[in-house]
C-alpha cells in the first residue's frame, strides 16, 4: 500500500487545465425521490460539453446545518463549483431532503417537539445514492468523484463504503470522525424533529476558538453577509433570519460520534481518498482526520492535508484558495506510479 501523506502549508501547484474564459452553463433539476421528496440539483459544466469522464464529473454534499448553496457561492467573483467547471468538469451540489429548495417533509410545518428526529445519515446515503444514479445516467459512467464537506463526508464516505464501484476519487473536507471533544452542535431541550437556526448563532458559531479580530480577518463581515444573505434566503419560513435544519444528524452525533462509533467501516473504502482540515477547525477538530487516516487500509492511496489558518468554514474565508486548491490537485493528478525495483 502506497501512502501519500501531505501538511499543507501553501498554495499547491496544479496542471495547467484552467480556461477562466470559458463560459458556464448552469442547469437547475429536481431529482425523484423515495416518499415523493424532490431533490434539488444545480450543475455547472463548461459550454459546449455534454460527455465527460468518470474522473471530471463530482458531487458536493453539504453539512449538517445549511444547504448546498456555499459551494455556489461567488466570493470574491468565484465559487467552489465555478472554479471546478472552469476545470473542465461536470460538477453538481444537492441539496438533502429537508434543505434548502428540496422537498421539506410535511413534518417540518408542526412544532418540531411533535415528531422524532428526522433524516439520519443512511437516510442522506439514500438521497445522494438518488443523485449519484441521476447523474451516471445523465452522463453514461458507472463512477463519479463525491467531495463531502462535515456532515457530508460521513454521508460520501458511508456511500463509497456500500458503493466501492461507483465512486472514482473521494475528497472529505473537514471529514467527522469519533469524537472525544463536545460538538459544537447543540440542542436545547427534547430533540424533535428539526432545529431552528439563527443568523446570530451562526456569526457566533463561525467565531469560535477566535478572537474577534481573527475572525473579521478570516472572513471579512461583507462575505459573511453574502453567505447568510443567500443561505437563509432558502427557508420561506425563516424571513431571511432563521433556517430549519433536520435533528437526524444530532441524534447520529449522540448515537455514533460521541458514543465511539461510526457509520462506515473505513476498510471498505476502496477508492483513492483526500482528507483535508484547518488547522483551527473547532467543528471536526484535526484530530478527527488523523485517527481516520491511518484506517482507510485498503484505499488506492490516501493523502490527509492540514490547511494553514483556517477553520470550518475555509471555504468562505481568505485562504479559501487553499482548499479549492488542494481538492483539485487530488481529483486531476494521476495515479502514484508503481514502486520502483531497486
């Protein structure tokens, strides 16, 4: 087993297929689901191409808390899946039942305390399971590259567990692993159903393990804005103020995580695999990548990178670059070479 084992510091170098020029065609579905659920879709993909590899088609999984929008996010004039599109792939974000603009259960519409947690992480295996189907039909291939990012890398990495053949490369940003910290995710009260969210919650949520200053620095309020701005635009309910979030994944925390289990096994994974990190995540803490690297036996290769003054959310702050950096160089490099014979 060859192991590739990477402490970014840096800003990594890529292959020169950047065509910034190109234009981007965007494309919006909703994918049939079990339980009548629709699952909302956006793609982006260079114009004037409809046949793509299996290594340059990817799907993003969002986290626990707020749907798949921040990976369209255009900071600074650029988001995460222009950025891939701009690359040559055809990339696609969902958003899971009850996010964003998928179907919201009816559930959702009583009082929260009225009904038990809701979408647990195999029910969001099944929802991407959804969409990975949707979208090798759509192009022709049998695998495709999933990028979890939280909550969605235990959702990715439990799929490409059950599904070794349909998953190309797996990149786990800020991957959750057993916890022996407190999740900062927290509910006051009997779990029901959802959760509701605030805009002041999330500010301060973002800000933790940071001073005041640190935080303006990493992300500046403008950018914090236009993500809350965006984000809790998604909830018709919550005037732009509050978001509702399924509990499924707080009880997963109370009955995996924090218990000392996990919702895959990491030996059956089989495809290559990236876990990157902050270096000041206080969400899914170094800490959780590191014990999570050294089981991931039988992956083609493996790489676990650390990002220099970032946390959490990196992918809306100033070292944002970073991380689009390093996923991108794992999902274009090609494969480590044989050993050589000496």
């Amino acid at each position: 087993m060859r192991l590739l084992w990477a402490m970014t510091l840096a800003c990594l170098a890529l292959p020169s297929t950047s065509h910034p020029e190109a234009k981007i065609v965007v494309e919006e579905f909703r994918v049939p689901h079990e339980g009548g659920i629709e699952i909302y879709v956006r793609n982006k993909r260079p114009e004037g191409i409809q046949t793509f590899a299996s290594d340059r088609i990817a799907v993003l999984v969002h986290g626990a808390t707020y749907p798949g929008n921040s990976f369209d996010l255009g900071l600074a004039g650029k988001s995460w899946m222009d950025y891939l599109a701009e690359r040559g792939f055809d990339v696609y974000a969902l958003d899971l039942p009850g996010y964003g603009r998928s179907t919201r259960p009816a559930i959702m519409e009583q009082p929260a305390e009225d009904n038990p947690p809701f979408l647990r992480t195999a029910d969001a295996v099944k929802a991407l399971g959804t969409v990975v189907d949707f979208v090798g039909k759509r192009r022709g291939v049998e695998r495709i590259d999933l990028i979890g990012w939280s909550w969605g890398t235990a959702i990715t990495a439990t799929y490409a567990a059950e599904n070794p053949s349909k998953v190309e490369r797996l990149a786990l940003y800020a991957p959750v692993w057993i916890r022996t910290t407190p999740s900062l995710v927290q509910v006051e009260g009997k779990l029901g159903a959802y959760r509701v969210v605030s805009r002041e919650a999330a500010e301060k949520r973002r800000r933790a393990g940071l001073s005041e200053d640190k935080a303006l620095e990493l992300m500046p309020k403008a950018w914090f804005d236009a993500w809350a701005d965006a984000t809790f635009a998604t909830d018709p309910n919550g005037a732009g103020e509050t978001v509702r979030a399924p509990n499924g994944v707080v009880l997963d925390g109370k009955e995996y995580w924090s218990a000392g289990k996990a919702t895959f096994d990491p030996a059956k994974i089989t495809a290559p695999v990236l876990l990157v990190v902050g270096e000041w995540d206080q969400d899914t803490p170094p800490y959780m990548a590191q014990s999570l690297f050294p089981l991931l036996v039988n992956a083609k290769w493996r790489r676990l990178t650390m990002l220099s003054e970032a946390t959490h959310s990196i992918l809306m702050e100033k070292n944002r670059m970073l991380l689009l950096r390093t996923v991108q160089q794992f999902l274009e490099e090609a494969p480590p070479l044989p050993e050589a014979k000496f």
